[in-house]
C-alpha cells in the first residue's frame, strides 16, 4: 500500500506541475447511465438493469483537485449493492483533442448482498483514472475510465469505455454516451469469492 501512495503522489505531484489547456475556467458536468448488467458469482449467472448518477465539478485554482461524484445502484439478481465514489483529480492535459485526468477514489459500499450472504458495507480506496480521444471533424470522442486497486484484502476493478456523441446548445453540451462497463470484484467480508459484473450501457451528460 505505500508504494500505492507514493506513486498516487507522485503523479498527483506531476499533475499540479503540468498546465493544462482547460476550455473554460469553471466546469460541471451531470449525468446518469443506465447499465444492462450481467453478473456471474461462483458460476451462478443472473442479470438487470443497474443505473449510476454522476457530477463532477472543475476549477482553475491550481494544486487543488477537481471533484466527482457518482452514485451506482447494483442490481443484478444474485448481485446488490449501493456504490458512492468520491474522487478527487488533476487534470494532466485538457483540450479539443485529447483530455487525460489522474487521481483517487473512496468508494462506499453499503447493503452488499451477494447471493445468499448477509449483507455488509465497506469503504475502499482506488486509483482513478479517464482518457478522451476527439475524432477529428466529428461530434464523436472515444472515452475510457477506471478505477483499480487492492487495499486490506479487497481488490476492486471497475472500468468502462465508449463513444459519446455532442450537441451543442446553447448554455450547455449535451452528449449522447454508449459502451461496455465491466466490474471484478473480490471483497474480503464475502466468502463468494470473485463477482464479476458487465454488459452495456447508454446515457446521457449534460456539460455546462
């Protein structure tokens, strides 16, 4: 776990060092998903929609981080759980082209209920991590987050990656977003072993 530290460090270090490009000096985006959600736990199979809800809030005042918030309500049959992340990032680059962002996580996990098991809540440190790729003369952007890491005996994954589409309004961007999210999960207070959850997803962001 202290190497963990000092390389979140040392890249949070580096982040704060880097300018980036920022379009604009303040920054929120809203949004929510709905995820088709297939879930596999000890070879027992189930699936269901799962939704998650998302803000995040960008400044321009340096060395402090950028914020996110996102609210995953899990529901997969066998599979239930409530995750909160909150996340705190730099922004390493920033512009029309490519947007790469670096930092860390605390999930709240509450009512996991896994199969049969009593239920229970933790808290989990990751590693966060986005990337944008615009595709040049286009509305589309490709995208990909994660978030990883092992802390006391839990490890935890969980990433997706998609291509959104933009509107432009007005007052605000409004993309069109589709892709693939997968979880594995490995908990230390369930005996289950791996809960592996993927499947599609669609939504939609508002970007002010």
């Amino acid at each position: 776990m202290k190497k963990v530290v000092l390389s979140l460090a040392a890249a949070m270090t580096l982040a704060a060092a880097l300018p980036a490009q920022a379009d604009t000096l303040l920054g929120v985006k809203v949004g929510a998903d709905a995820w088709f959600t297939n879930a596999k736990v000890d070879g027992h199979k189930s699936d269901d929609t799962s939704t998650s809800y998302y803000a995040s809030f960008e400044h321009f005042i340096p060395l402090v981080p950028n914020v996110m918030v996102r609210y995953n309500d899990i529901n997969a049959g066998n599979v239930k759980f409530e995750q909160s992340d909150f996340t705190a990032y730099y922004e390493i680059l920033d512009n029309d082209l490519v947007a790469l962002d670096l930092g860390v996580t605390m999930s709240k996990f509450a009512g996991v209920k896994i199969q049969q098991n009593n239920s229970f809540s933790d808290w989990q440190p990751t590693i966060y991590g986005s990337a944008e790729l615009g595709i040049p003369a286009t509305p589309l952007t490709v995208f990909a987050q994660a978030n990883a890491g092992k802390y006391d005996g839990t490890r935890l994954f969980d990433g997706q990656a998609g291509v959104k589409f933009t509107l432009d309004l007005i007052a605000a961007d409004l993309n069109l977003r589709a892709g693939y999210r997968m979880m594995d999960y490995d908990f230390k207070k369930s005996n289950t072993g791996d809960v592996d959850l993927d499947g599609w997803f669609a939504g939609v962001e508002v970007d002010f």
